[in-house]
C-alpha cells in the first residue's frame, strides 16, 4: 500500500455508543487516545508516487484512514472533516523539488548555499537549512535567519 500525503485536519468522533468512555464490548475511538482536535501529516515517496498522482483527492485521504484502521485495529479511525493535498509534482513553478546532498557532497553544501553576498544579499529557503534540509520548518528558519541578518545589517548602510 502506498504511504500518501494528506495533512488532515481532523476532529474525532466516537464511534461508540452514547458513552464517552469505551466499555468491554465496544471498540475505543482515536478521540480516548489523542483527544480533539489533531492533524494528520502523512509524505509519499519512491513508486507510491505514481500511483497517487493518478489518485483523487478523496481517494487518498480514504486510503490513508484503511492505512491508519490496519495500523491500529484496537482503535476507530475517524473520517476527517477536512483534508489538504499538496500537489506540488504538478506544480510547474517547483515540480516536486527540493535540495539533496550530492553524491560526493556533504552538509557544507547548505551552509555555502547559505552564504551572504557583501553584506546586502541574503539567501534564505530549505536548501540553506543545514539542520532541517528538505522541510517547511528548514526553508521558514532560514527566512528567519536571514531577516535577522538583514536587520542586523540595516545599521551598516
């Protein structure tokens, strides 16, 4: 089965019958475990890629819910009320990339790809976060990092 990309917004329900708590016979819903509301983020990778291109949205989500019920058969998995799918394969802007190391490469390659220009300008984005490369958290503290270089710097104009 295909691991799929949904972050999913959810708010669990109980499946269990007009009780909050979950009795012998009936089946504990997620909602007992983690508590409302939680999210779901989920990544795709390697051959499951072209299978879910050809997916709908729905279809993804739902097969993310059967991955979960299979995961945690003890446990009802909510339906989400909401879901997001990044189709960003399809983006022609950034056609599914994102910075790697080479091979032959190492770490440093971020920190060079980090490096400001004479004082005035600056470089920010995933592919300059040697801490947390290829994630929306690397390219967001390095618009950080970089502002506050910028601002640092504003003195010295």
């Amino acid at each position: 089965t295909p691991s799929s990309t949904t972050p999913s917004s959810t708010t669990p329900s109980s499946t269990t019958p007009s009780s909050t708590t979950p009795s012998s016979t009936t089946t504990p819903s997620i909602a007992h475990s983690i508590g409302p509301p939680y999210i779901l983020v989920t990544t795709v990778s390697g051959h499951a890629l072209s299978e879910y291109r050809e997916m709908k949205d729905r279809d993804v989500v739902d097969l993310c819910v059967r991955t979960l019920q299979r995961m945690f058969p003890s446990i009802i998995v909510p339906k989400p009320l909401g879901h997001l799918l990044s189709r960003w394969g399809a983006d022609p802007y950034a056609m599914m990339s994102y910075s790697y190391v080479a091979v032959g490469g190492s770490g440093g390659d971020y920190d060079i790809m980090a490096e400001e220009v004479d004082g005035r300008l600056f470089f920010a984005g995933e592919a300059t976060n040697r801490q947390h490369p290829q994630t929306v958290t690397g390219a967001y503290l390095s618009g950080i990092r970089e502002a506050c270089k910028i601002i640092d710097a504003e003195g010295a104009f």
